[in-house]
C-alpha cells in the first residue's frame, strides 16, 4: 500500500485534503503495515514532561484539566478528547472536545504566529461525552457524543455563533466524523462492538440541516467492495440505526476518522485495526492490523484518534499500550514517534497538527490521576516532515 504521494499536500486542520498522487502502485488490496525503522529514529529519553521524542522534537504543556490556561481565565475542561486545529488569521485554534457525561461540550485555545497562548474559551455546553469528531471544508467543528442514541453538534471554533444540534445526522453512539469535499459528504464511525461505517450527504453541502444518513454494506472479510444503503429511520428509535439495513458491515468499535485525497481511514479498537475505505472504487481494506504483524511486538495497540500529516504520514494514538502516538508512513512502516510516560491509567487523544505543519496537539485525556479531572494537553514542536 503506497501512500508516498498520496497524502502530500494535505490541508492540516481539516479533515479533507486537496490532493496529488494516487494511492496504488500494485495489486488492488495491499498487505497492512508492518514494525520498522520510523522516518524520525529512535525515541530519545523522557524529558520534563516524561515524554520520550525522537531527536529535534521538544514538548510543552499548553492546559491541565481543572486549571486556568495559561494567559487566560478560561478553565480547562475534564477529560479532553477529540482535537483540531484552524488557520486564525496568521496564528491558529485547537478545539478539544471533553469526555464527560453530563456536561461534556468542547473549548478551544487560541495560539499567535509565534505559539504564543492568547486566548481561550468555551464553544459548546450541555451536552453529553464528547468524545471526537471532526472538523470541516467550511471551517466549523463536529463534536460527536458518544452515548447511546447520542447527537451530533457544529460548533464555531471562534466561539462567536451558537452551536447547532444536526438531528439528520443520526442518533447513535457518535465517535469521529470526517469532511470529503469531493463527493461532499460526512463520514461517520460508532463505537459499538458491533458498530457501522455511515455516510451522511446533506441536501445542500455546507448546511447539515437536510441530508440522507447512510450505512456500509460489505461482508465479513477484511477486504472487498460495498455498497451504501439508506438508514430508514437515523433517530434510531425504537430499532438502533446499526440493525436497520441487512447486510450492514460490522466493525468493532469505531473511533478517530480521517480523510485525504478520495481515502478514508479510520480505527477500531475492538481488533486493533486501521481501515482504508475508496468510496470511488466501492472497496475497503486493512491499513493495519495488530494480529497480522509478522514476528510479534505490535507496536501499536489500542488503536483511537487518527490524523495525518503533508509528507503522507498518518499519526495514531493510542488507548491503552504503553501510551504512544505511532506513525504509519507512506512505504508502509508503523512505529512509535512517541511515548508518554507515569500515565497508565490514561488515553491518548486529539491528534491534530497547526496549520503549518510543524506543531502537533494532544491531549492526556486522565494524564497522572487516571482520573477525567486529571487532563493534559500538550504541544510536540519539530521537524515535521512536510
């Protein structure tokens, strides 16, 4: 599975991409990634913040769970989960979802051309376990609750309109969401054990208001085609919106979503699994599988958040493992390009990188307590590949 120039040129913050390349350069179906040597080198010593980074790479903490954000008077939520970044004139916003029930929503911190922290502030209330999301072509955040029959919300990471309900989207138990602006609709993922893969194509494209919910028909095999088919009733009550089509592909537990020049990839954590799904060609594929590494050792487990980088990396987090951000490159190879340490009882998440490229965000999501009010977000600064 060659990805060298597939992702090259990606539009960092949001989660579709205008893009050059293609994505094949051999059979139809590739053999999933495989442990090797990563593009940035070994992980060097844990450093202040007991995070162990290749050569070139420093870290900072940008906000702790229950304190003020340094700079500002906003407190930072519990439990910071799914993340993006937006272009903000010549400086940038990162928008963090929090995962907890009641009163999740999501804040943002607002960053100058230099990195500086100058402001912060709330961009949705009173809702229910936000876990991830995504953001889209029209510059807006998707913040998924991941509850039963959960909803969907578009925020404005400037947080100067009010957040928007979208019931079209459906009512399930939300994860990710990702943007393509070509075939202008939403991907979305459930984190179910017996979870789908949806689509949903708003009537008019930048206004999620109206629009057809729709979910992947496939087999039980890990490759192959599909098919969509229409979610009769995406209220999903009183029969959930997974077990109304026949034929409705199962994924274990669904989590981050990403898209980039006609691809989508997304995880489950269920199986340890990244998935690349070709909505022109009607097929889908495994990116990564933690059962499939030859040798043993899989270095990534606890497969979550994903987001991708210019130079055609892809970047996932991990829930569990040993609390890493692993890469996968474009010739195939997955390795770790981080390692958070003293931090058993947390998750990684919110990958997503500045604008520029060369800042990536994250979040801790329980960081030392293991407990949701025990959140750090922080920022990794280096030499990128772009």
């Amino acid at each position: 599975m060659e990805r060298r120039n597939f992702l090259r040129g990606a539009v960092i913050g949001t989660s579709a991409a205008a893009l050059g390349g293609t994505l094949w350069r051999g059979a139809a179906y590739a053999d999933p990634a495989q442990p090797g040597a990563g593009p940035y080198g070994a992980l060097g010593s844990a450093d202040g913040n007991n995070i162990r980074l290749p050569a070139g790479f420093t870290s900072r903490v940008v906000a702790r769970s229950g304190q003020t954000v340094p700079g500002t008077s906003y407190t930072w939520h519990n439990a910071p989960d799914g993340g993006a970044c937006y272009a903000d004139g010549s400086g940038w916003i990162y928008v963090s979802n929090s995962e907890i029930n009641p009163s999740g929503g999501a804040g943002a911190v607002r960053f100058s051309a230099a990195g500086a922290i100058t402001g912060a502030y709330r961009i949705l209330s009173g809702t229910r376990q936000n876990c991830a999301g995504g953001s889209t072509p029209w510059n807006t955040w998707l913040s998924c609750e991941e509850v039963d029959r959960g909803y969907v919300y578009e925020t404005d990471p400037w947080g100067v309109k009010a957040a928007v309900r979208r019931d079209a989207m459906g009512r399930f138990k939300h994860e990710a969401a990702a943007a393509d602006p070509v075939r202008r609709v939403i991907y979305l993922t459930e984190d179910e054990t017996n979870g789908c893969f949806y689509r949903f194509t708003p009537t008019t494209w930048g206004d999620l208001s109206a629009g057809t919910l729709q979910v992947l028909r496939a087999g039980t095999a890990a490759s192959g085609s599909f098919t969509w088919a229409a979610v009769p009733d995406p209220d999903g009550s009183p029969t959930q919106t997974r077990d109304q089509v026949s034929g409705a592909k199962r994924f274990n537990g669904g989590e981050g979503c990403y898209y980039a020049d006609g691809s989508v990839w997304f995880t489950t954590k269920g199986d340890n699994r990244v998935w690349r799904v070709d909505p022109a060609a009607g097929t889908y594929e495994l990116a990564y599988d933690d059962s499939l590494v030859s040798g043993g050792g899989a270095p990534l487990t606890g497969v979550d958040n994903v987001t991708g980088s210019s130079s055609g990396d892809l970047f996932v987090a991990e829930d569990g493992g040993n609390l890493e951000i692993c890469v996968i490159t474009p010739d195939d190879v997955v390795a770790p390009f981080l390692r958070v340490g003293g931090q058993s009882g947390s998750e990684i998440t919110g990958p997503a990188f500045s604008p520029d490229g060369s800042r990536l965000y994250f979040s801790s999501q329980r960081g030392t307590s293991g407990s949701s009010s025990g959140g750090i977000t922080y920022e990794v600064t280096g030499p990128f590949r772009r």
